[in-house]
C-alpha cells in the first residue's frame, strides 16, 4: 500500500474484510496514521475540535511504515525503493499516494507563507489564528481557499480573498460563485477576485506583501499568506517506472481501477485510488477524469480491493460527487458541473440562504448543486447518474 491516507486505510480495510489474510504493509511519507483531512481547512483551524478528533480508528491489521518516501518502483521486479535505500516487495501494490499543494509561482519562501495539505500545515496555521489583530490573505478561488478564508474569518483574522477569476467557485458557474461571494462579504472577508497574484515575499517590518496586477490595490500587506490553488499527484516515483500519466499528474486507470503503461495495457497488479489517479471519463471517449475529492479515495476502495482480489469483476462507476462548508452554506454537489452547457436555477432564497442549481447538456441533466438543501439531491440522483452512466445508490 503505497499511501496511508484515506485511499490506502479504506483500500486495506476492503481487503481484509474480502478476504484477504496475507500480508499487508502500508507506506507513508508522514509520520501519523491516517487522519481525516476534511476538517484541515474548518473545524481544525476555528478550534472547534482538537486534534485528535481528526484521527480515524487503524485496527485494520496491517504493517505500518511511517515517515517513509517512496523513491522508486521496480515493475519488473516488484519492488518499492524507500529513501534510506530500502526495498519492500509485493505481489500487488496499491498506488495511494494523494497529492501535494501546488506551488505558486511568485512566491518567494518565507515563515509568513502556508498551504493546507497536511495536519502539520492546519495546526501551524490554527496556532497563528490564535493572535489577535492577525491579517491574512487567501491567494485561490476553489473549494478550499474558500473554506479556508471563512475558517480564518470565523477566528477574527482580518481576511482578503484573492483569485484571478470572477467570483469564488468559478467551475461551478457564477450563481454559485456569488452566493458564496455574498455570504463572504457579510461575513467582513474582503474580496478581489479578477486580481492576479504576482508576487509574495516578506516585508521588512515584518508579514507578507502580497503584490497584484490590479491598479488599484497594487499591494497588500498581511501577516499570513495561505496559498490554495490546488494539488500536484505524488506520481513522480510511479511515472517514473513507465505508468501512463495525464499531463497534471494523475495515474491513467481503466475502468477497474488498474493502473495503465504507456502503451494503454492495464496492469493486473496495480491499482490507482484518490487523486494519485485518474479513470476513462464516464461519458466523454478517450478522456480521463480525476477527481481529487476525499470522498472519491473512500469510493474507489472497493473497486480497487475487488479488482485485486478477484479480477475485475464490476467497473467503478460511483457518481461523482463532493461537498464544502462555507461559513453556514452547506455546498454539495453530484454529477460532473463541467460538462454543463445550460445552468437553471431552482430555487434562490437569500434571506434562507438557499440555492438549487441543475446543470443540463443537450437538456440531460449532469449535475446539480445545492447550498442549504441537501434533501433536494436524492430525487435529482437517478436521472443524473443515467445520463452519466453512473450508479446511483
């Protein structure tokens, strides 16, 4: 098990409750078991819960090498190569590696930057939230430097939002965007969304200039700088041994999850789960969707433990889905957003602080998003996970 995050611990829980009595050696570059990284960006960084709230229960048995990188993969030899020189062999290995934070690159490092990835990252940070008068800036306009700038907002942090595109959540369409928007800005986070980040070095008295292409607020100086503009797959190490990658990153898989060579020949004894991969696109020939979302390692679990034990038996077709606390917005999304070529808005309530949007491409519906509605997504599922050949559970 090459990764001890979600991915892998749910992966070797399937296993073992399939079945499978031989041995199992998990490897992680950090140093904690698994722990729940949804509440990294929220609940960890307000306080709300303490540490050890994110650890998830490892009774599962396995072997654990922790604190350990994974340096090379001989395929031919079934072989991982550890830093320190060290081999562990398998019969069948499963890629789980996650990702790590996309550097940006106008920043020069320094103590006053952060990313959110790892639990070291959260509690850093949740330690600085603690100062009073702190000002910080939030450089991303995703899922989680939204998240990120409502937690530290809920802390008193004066907080400034900067992305280059139009509104918070952009992929989502721009009735998301601005409901979040609003719900940002009657919370006092400052917004300056259009506004590239150019640069990030220290000041001289102390704190972060954070420096813009916009005129009129050229610079911004703060105490912190947060920077969420996504992931990178650690895939160096397996790409490196000749599996086929998308262009970001990700591992190419079949439908089974199996990892694929160069060629396009799935290899029956590696499998790809959470963001270290990407799976055909259910809907779109010769493309590939990944889906770097927590809940997506917890899915694929099953298909990957089913493909290694048995063979491929079903195809992992889950319905892609996600979920953001914003402030109070409850966000959840199923279907795929981005194939949309229509957006209908079902119900907008701000003063309830409700939305319902259902996303159509030539009139079939493929997705729908809701803010505060939860209970409108179980109607919307069948027809949504039909058009993407999707199960529906």
């Amino acid at each position: 098990m090459a990764g001890a995050g979600i991915g892998g611990l749910r992966t070797a829980e399937a296993l073992r409750t399939k079945g499978f009595a031989g041995r199992l050696t998990v490897v992680g570059e950090e140093t904690h078991f698994p722990y729940d990284r949804p509440p990294l960006s929220k609940q960890l960084l307000t306080g709300a819960i303490p540490v050890s709230a994110t650890t998830l229960a490892t009774d599962v048995p396995v072997e654990w090498l922790l604190g350990r990188r994974i340096v090379e993969l001989d395929r031919e030899r079934r072989v991982l190569r550890l830093d320190g020189g060290d081999l562990v062999p398998f019969d069948a290995l499963v890629i789980a590696t996650g990702a790590r934070a996309r550097d940006h690159p106008g920043a020069v490092p320094h103590p006053g930057l952060f990313t959110v990835r790892r639990l070291e990252d959260s509690v850093r940070l949740a330690a600085l939230l603690r100062r009073p008068g702190l000002r910080v800036a939030v450089v991303g306009g995703g899922v989680l430097a939204n998240e990120v700038a409502a937690a530290a907002r809920t802390t008193g942090a004066s907080t400034t939002l900067i992305d280059r595109g139009g509104s918070p959540l952009r992929r989502l369409g721009p009735e998301a965007g601005a409901f979040v928007a609003r719900a940002h800005r009657l919370s006092g986070v400052h917004l300056m969304f259009g506004t590239a980040v150019t640069s990030m070095r220290a000041a001289r008295s102390g704190g972060t200039t954070v420096r813009t292409d916009n005129p009129q607020v050229p610079a911004v100086d703060v105490d912190a700088v947060v920077i969420a503009i996504g992931g990178r797959p650690n895939t160096e190490w397996a790409r490196s041994a000749g599996l086929a990658a998308a262009p970001a990153g990700e591992l190419l898989t079949d439908h089974f999850l199996r990892a694929t060579d160069r060629a396009g020949i799935p290899q029956t004894d590696i499998v790809v789960v959470g963001d270290a991969g990407a799976r055909p696109h259910p809907v779109t020939p010769g493309a590939f969707l990944a889906e770097p979302h927590w809940s997506n390692a917890v899915r694929q679990a099953d298909t990957a433990a089913e493909t290694l034990l048995g063979g491929p038996v079903f195809p992992h077709r889950a319905l892609p889905s996600f979920w953001s606390d914003v402030h109070d917005l409850k966000l959840r999304v199923i279907g795929l957003p981005g194939l949309a070529d229509t957006r209908t808005v079902v119900e907008s309530d701000a003063t309830a602080r409700r939305l319902v949007v259902r996303y159509t491409r030539d009139g079939a519906p493929v997705a729908l998003l809701t803010i505060n509605r939860t209970s409108r997504l179980a109607h919307h599922r069948p027809e949504i996970a039909a058009t993407l050949n999707a199960d529906s559970p």
